[in-house]
C-alpha cells in the first residue's frame, strides 16, 4: 500500500478541540486519504475501502457503582467512588451519570449498527466488581463486537502497594478479564473489511516491548491500520496529559502522584521502548489514524499527516462516531 497521508477537509472546532498540522507541505499531491471532524463525528475516506465499516469510540465512562464485596476495598476506592456520581452532559448541559451515559452509548451503537465498539480505557473508576459484571451483561446482551483495553483507573485502587505494572497484571487477571474476551489484555487486533483495529493498553504510560514488537507485526502487514489507545500520544505543545512519548514525562513533571496515591513517575522518564514505539506510530505508512481518551477532552493534532482524535468522557456523555468510507 501506498503511504498514506491525511489533510483536514471539513473539521467543526468546537469548545476544547485544539487542531495542530505538522505534514509536510511536499507531501499533499500524494495523498489518498482524507478526513473530516465535525463536532463529534469522524469520516476517513479512502478509495482503498471496499466497505463502509462504522465505529463507537467511547472512553472514560468512570463507573463507580459498587457493593458488598467492595467494602474491603473502601481504603482504596472512596476518592474515586465520589468522583463522577453526577455529571454535566457534554452537549446539552443537562445532568446525567456514567450509567446512564454507557447505557446510551449501547442503545446508539445498536441503532447505528456499528461494526465495532471501542472501548479504550477507564470504563472504572476503580476495579469494582459490581460495575465489571454491570458492564459485561450491557455488553453481552447487547451483541455488539467490542474491543476493549483499560485505563489508568481501571486497575488502580488507590494506595494500594505495588507497581503501577504489577497492579495493571493483578487486577485485569483477576476481575477485568472477562471483558477481553480471551484476548491478550496488552494488545489485540480485529480485522473488518480490511481495516485492522489494533488496540494496546498505555494505561500505565508505557508501552512494553512484547506491545512494540505487535504493532509492529500489524505495520508489516501493509494493511490499513487503526489504533485505539488510552493515553493519547505526545503532539507537540501539548501537556502532560498527552503523556505516552512525552519528551518531559517523568519523576519531576508528576503532580499527581500524591492525590493519586500511586508510586511516581520514574526520574529515568521514558522507557527507549516507548519513545521507539512513538516515533514508529507517526512514521506508520498504513496508519489511518490514532483514538484516545484520558484527557476528558475532545482534541486533534495531526503529526506527520497521521491525524489523532480524542474523544470527551463518556462520564459526561462523551463519544465520538467514526466512519470509513470509499472515496470514489
């Protein structure tokens, strides 16, 4: 396949969506794909697609319900547990809650017949098992294919002793796996109509070289390539949310730490592995695009032509709509 290069033909700006260009100015007149972003709706057009195929992009969800096997973890989960009980909806202002936001993430992806729902992380705000089993029977009654990584939230009882990677291991094994399906929790791929979804769990801002080793298998294959990730990718003149090959990441830039009550930051900063991985993704000939959450706010920066989008929190009625359709 020919590389592929993106330019902006219709992008809505909307209250915290900041866009940034950094192709290169010789590369337009060989362009074969283009998207558009309009308020919350993604459209990639390519004449390479032989099908339309459509996607739910939805992240940050921030469940907190819990109940009786949770209360040897209170110590743990109270913080997270108030965080997002009431909510403002992102479009209508109105007030709502994460249930009923995941709820009509499902009622929407079966009214627009997705082929995929993309669930990149932090559908918790903590590993409670009430809301786990709440969302794999939403799931598994829906029908809906999904795709699945988690969060940095997902896995974290706050001041719990481990690693940030220990912790990660513990709980997607012990509660969290149902919800990958038998699929490996760091890294899967789904193929639909040619379009390989390649998602891999950053949700403890690295990534590790099995997962560097796996994208790159998937680039090899010269097939068009999405990527779903939680923590979006550094852009340049982003902040420290964009934190997953941020140049500054690290021991000293970790003001969070404490309210989190998580180990920090290593004084090392980025692993070679993730900074590796970061430069490969936006040297990636047959990358369509990169979806992420985290932030809580809806942004796109384009960085070597390949655009990312992230998507509002769903805690707050956030989504994102995409569509790949045939250019002709």
């Amino acid at each position: 396949m020919k590389r592929r290069n993106f330019i902006q033909t219709a992008v809505a700006v909307t209250t915290g969506t900041a866009i940034a260009g950094h192709a290169k100015a010789g590369t337009l007149l060989e362009q074969r794909s283009k998207f558009s972003l309009d308020q919350n709706k993604v459209k990639i057009h390519s004449p390479d697609f032989t099908t339309p195929v459509k996607v739910l992009l939805v992240s940050d969800t921030h469940l907190w319900m819990d109940d009786q096997r949770g209360e040897p973890f209170v110590q743990y989960s109270g913080r997270m547990a108030k965080a997002y009980n009431q909510t403002t909806h992102f479009q209508t202002g109105q007030p709502t809650n994460p249930n009923e936001s995941f709820e009509k993430m499902i009622a929407l992806g079966k009214t627009l017949k997705v082929d995929l729902l993309a669930l990149p992380g932090d559908l918790f705000s903590f590993p409670s098992e009430a809301a786990i089993d709440w969302v794999t029977r939403q799931l598994n009654e829906s029908g809906l294919p999904f795709q699945y990584a988690a969060g940095n939230h997902d896995w974290h009882y706050e001041g719990m002793e481990g690693s940030l990677a220990s912790l990660r291991k513990q709980w997607s094994e012990s509660r969290l796996k149902p919800l990958y399906q038998g699929d490996h929790p760091l890294m899967t791929v789904k193929e639909i109509h040619g379009i390989r979804f390649v998602t891999l769990d950053n949700s403890i801002y690295e990534i590790l070289p099995e997962q560097l080793a796996f994208f790159r298998e998937q680039v090899k294959t010269g097939k068009p390539l999405v990527l779903f990730v939680h923590i979006p990718l550094y852009a340049p003149g982003r902040p420290m949310g964009f934190g997953c090959g941020h140049p500054q990441w690290g021991w000293e830039a970790d003001q969070g730490f404490t309210l989190e009550r998580r180990p920090r930051w290593p004084k090392a900063g980025h692993t070679t592995t993730t900074m590796d991985f970061h430069k490969e993704v936006f040297a990636a000939t047959n990358l369509l695009g990169i979806f992420a959450g985290h932030t809580h706010k809806q942004s796109l920066d384009v960085v070597n032509g390949i655009p990312q989008f992230v998507t509002a929190a769903n805690a707050m009625g956030g989504f994102m709509e995409i569509e790949f359709l045939r250019e002709n």
